[in-house]
C-alpha cells in the first residue's frame, strides 16, 4: 500500500482551487466542480493505494456543484465503481433516475461510466469531510441488473455488513500506518468482500458461499501481482503463473471466466499508468520515453502505437492536451504533504 497525501497549503490563495480542481482531475476521475470559496480553497487530500483499488480521505470548505458529464466520459472512463462516504457535512448525488441526500455516516455508490450531478456543502461552518473508494468495475461480482438499481441510492451503515464498511473506511484512513506495501491486496480483498456483502444485504440476497470467493481472490492477487510487476519488460504469462504456483494453462481459463486475457490486462493497465502519469502535472518534466520506459515498453515506438490505438491520439499529443499551457508551472504547485489533518 502507497499513501500519498496533497494539499493545498503551499499554493497562493488564488490559485487553490484551480490546483486542487487540476489535482482531482487525474487523481479521481475527470469532473467539473464549482466552490463558493474559490479566493481560498483550503483542502487536503490522503489517498491509499492498495493496487487495483484506491481509497481517498478528502477536507474541504464545499463544493457547490460536481458534474460527470457525457463529454468528460468519452474523454475519460476508467470504468470505475466509486463508494462514497460522508464523514462530516450533506452531500447530495444524483444518478441513474436516482437522487439521494447524506448525511454524516453515509454511504453511496456510483459509476464513472454514468453522468452524475451532486454537491458537498457543511452542516455547521466546519467544512466537509469525505471518503471516497474507487475500484473497477469488473473487480466486483455483482451482475449489473442488479448493481445498476443501486446507484445513486443509500446504503444502510447502523447494521450488518454497511456498518463493518463504514468503521472500515475509517480505521484504515485513519490508521495507514498500521499497514505495509505487501497488505495492499489484502486490503483490496477485505474491500471488494465488504462492498459486495453491503449490496447483498441491500438486495435481499445472500453472500456468496466461501467455496465460490477463492478463485475471486485468486484473480485479485494475479491482478495485484500485474499492477506491481509493471515495469518488468519480461512480465508475461508464463512468470505471472509461475508466481501463483499456477500452470499457464490454468491462468488463462482463471482470465477467461472473468472474460478477460492475462496479456489484454498487462497492455490495458501499462497504457492507463502511463495516461495518468502523462496528464499529472507533477510529472510534466518527465520525458515520454522515461514513463514508457518504466511501465515495461521496451521501445518508445512501440508505445507510441499501442497509445494510439487505445486512446486515438499520440502521447505527446494527449499530455498537451491535458497539461495545457500551465503543465510546467503546475509542477512547482503543492504536491506531496505530511499529513491531512484528522476528522473532527
């Protein structure tokens, strides 16, 4: 597990917003927010990265208005479910025909695949606190007639398995120093086991038997393993299967009943490492060939195709785009900060 925390501290009043908008613009998912404290937007940000999912602990004064637009997810959709907690203050979020306002200890999910319009405002002056989870889609087991009816709608966190999420979501941003970089996939886990409990008991239904979660669990250490292994050039089936104690035969039928490929997964995930790397403007001095370099192309060119025809323009192109003209003074902004200060 990495945790990495950003604030707002060290940027002139006037340009926090625009860094911290900037900011969760690569780190969380594309979005267009509005604040009625844009002269000075004092906010910080701790995000834990267990590998395939991440969970981020947010303080700000308000956010007015939050839009996913159609425009920004055919610009950019990871696919991911995100679950939002609200620590402090009223949010609402609405999605899918469903709309739902929360307060303090409550949980919602959504989709960055689907629009969504929402706000974050405090309750007594004392500004917002927010969990946010984000995970991809395909990690969760949970048909989408059955997940789709659930966005944008509470989850129940005084019972059962919502509330052993809630006090989960917390000790862990709490306490991340209780955790190593090795218990990363066992968070994720822990996680995905928790929010998929949460939406059975939402839905009526039953868990699934522990004998069905081993090759789920199994599929997550390999997808973590890939994730850690990125910028080996040699990262290929037969080491990824060796490394389960696995044939190459057996890793592949354990991908295909997830309807994905073991080299589809390495290639998507190389390229969208280096699409976030490319739009961070932290990392704007970095060359393109460095960041292809390190997420295991061993040739530039080569890279420079497979980017093309998954996201439709060159590298160098997309990195303008997304850096604009303000991409190397966006590299003397805030970034890395001890600490965010503890919920209230």
């Amino acid at each position: 597990m990495i945790v990495t925390t950003r604030s707002t501290e060290d940027s002139p009043e006037v340009d926090r917003f625009a860094w911290w908008h900037d900011m969760t613009m690569t780190t969380l998912i594309p979005t267009a927010i509005h604040t009625d404290h844009a002269d000075d937007f004092r906010a910080c940000l701790t995000m834990l990265d267990f590998g395939l999912a991440q969970i981020s602990s947010m303080s700000y004064p308000s956010i007015s208005r939050v839009r996913r637009t159609p425009e920004l997810i055919r610009r950019s959709d990871p696919e991911y479910l995100q679950l939002s907690l609200t620590v402090t203050g009223r949010m609402r979020i609405a999605q899918s025909r469903n709309e739902t306002e929360l307060e303090d200890g409550e949980l919602v999910l959504y989709d960055s695949s689907h629009p969504f319009d929402g706000s974050a405002l405090p309750r007594h002056g004392d500004g917002v606190r927010q969990i946010v989870v984000q995970l991809p889609r395909r990690l969760l087991p949970v048909p989408p007639d059955r997940l789709t009816p659930l966005l944008s709608t509470r989850l129940p966190t005084d019972r059962g398995f919502g509330e052993v999420l809630r006090r989960f979501l917390i000790q862990v941003t709490e306490r991340p120093h209780e955790y190593g970089p090795a218990d990363g996939p066992r968070l994720t886990t822990v996680l995905v086991d928790l929010i998929e409990a949460a939406i059975g008991q939402r839905v009526d239904e039953r868990p699934m038997p522990p004998a069905d979660r081993h090759p789920q669990a199994l599929y997550l250490s390999v997808q973590n393993f890939i994730l850690r292994n990125l910028s080996d050039p040699a990262l290929a089936p037969e080491t990824i299967a060796s490394a389960h104690h696995l044939s190459a035969r057996s890793l592949h039928r354990l991908f295909q009943r997830h309807g994905a490929t073991v080299a589809g997964l390495v290639r998507h995930e190389r390229l969208e490492r280096a699409r976030r790397d490319l739009a961070d403007p932290l990392l704007a001095d970095v060359t393109v060939s460095a960041i292809a370099h390190r997420l295991g192309f061993r040739r530039p060119a080569d890279f420079g195709r497979a980017f093309r025809a998954a996201y439709g323009v060159p590298p160098r192109d997309y990195r303008k785009a997304a850096l604009g003209d303000t991409g190397q003074q966006r590299t003397r902004a805030p970034g890395l900060s001890r600490a965010c200060p503890s919920g209230r």
